[in-house]
C-alpha cells in the first residue's frame, strides 16, 4: 500500500537512511545521531511522497519529483523516480508493485509527463527494475566515483 509519511514512520526513516546496505550505491549512509536531531518527528509530506506500506509497517520509500537541479540535461525538468527499500524487502517484487502505483498515480496527475530514473550501472537489481517499469536507457555518464544510468520512461499514452 502507498500512503503519506506519518509519526510512526521516523524510526523506518531513519534505518533506511543510516544504512550502508541500502545505500551502497547511494553514497554512502547518513550517521544516525544526525538523522535523529534533524529528522522532524513526522517526516515531510508533498505530492509524490510515498510510504511503501506492508502488513501495516513500513518497508520502503518511493519519490517523484522535479529533477530541476539535476546535472544532466536529458532529465533537467522531468519527474524523476527514486525509491528505497529495507533489504529484508528486496527481491520479493514489493518495489515493482510499488513504483509501478506511483507512476499510475503520476499518470493520472501529470499525463503525458516523461519520469526519469538514475542508478549506478553496477546496481542490478536498480538496472532490472528500471527495465521492468519500462525505463530506457537515455545515457550513461561518469558521477559519485562511479558509472551512472540514466533511462527515461516516456509518456503514458
């Protein structure tokens, strides 16, 4: 289930930014005493800001939203995809069922608006599900220390 952020969520909030798993090729985790003095006790709410509910826990994060300071010009303006997932949910299809939710709901908003999506190239699981939500490649580039992909999901018709 796709939901808004609530109270109940701070705590997954942060295990998902704090961990190295999650962001091995994000990066690089963030340290959990910061996230607990800057994390507001409900975290932020706008359209395109999803709770990926399971069971009624929360397991994962999905993000559409303007990718306005994005360094390449191929996705400056467009939506832009990002999601996290606790890896005790990865490989069981949760983030496919989800993200494909989010980009129905994006559809219904915005039709006719192109989504891109950048992972790091060595990000299979990232590179398989961008294929599965019907992203193509659009370039790949050198950022972060490592091989970047960017692919565009073009418009619902």
């Amino acid at each position: 289930m796709l939901r808004e952020p609530e109270a109940r969520d701070r705590t997954t909030f942060i295990e998902l930014l704090a961990s190295s798993e999650v962001h091995t090729y994000l990066g690089g985790p963030r340290p959990r005493d910061e996230l607990e003095r800057e994390m507001p006790e409900v975290p932020e709410r706008w359209p395109g800001s999803f709770v990926v509910e399971l069971d009624g826990a929360m397991i994962g994060q999905i993000l559409l939203r303007r990718a306005s300071g994005h360094r390449r010009p191929a996705a400056v303006g467009k939506a832009d995809l990002g999601y996290l997932f606790l890896p005790k949910a990865w490989g069981q299809g949760y983030a496919a069922e989800a993200c494909a939710a989010a980009l129905d709901w994006f559809d219904g908003v915005l039709p006719g608006e192109p989504v891109v999506l950048t992972t790091q190239s060595a990000n299979v699981g990232s590179m398989r599900l961008a294929a599965k939500l019907g992203f193509i490649e659009v370039e790949r580039f050198h950022a972060w220390d490592a091989e970047q992909w960017l692919g565009l999901r073009p418009p619902a018709t």
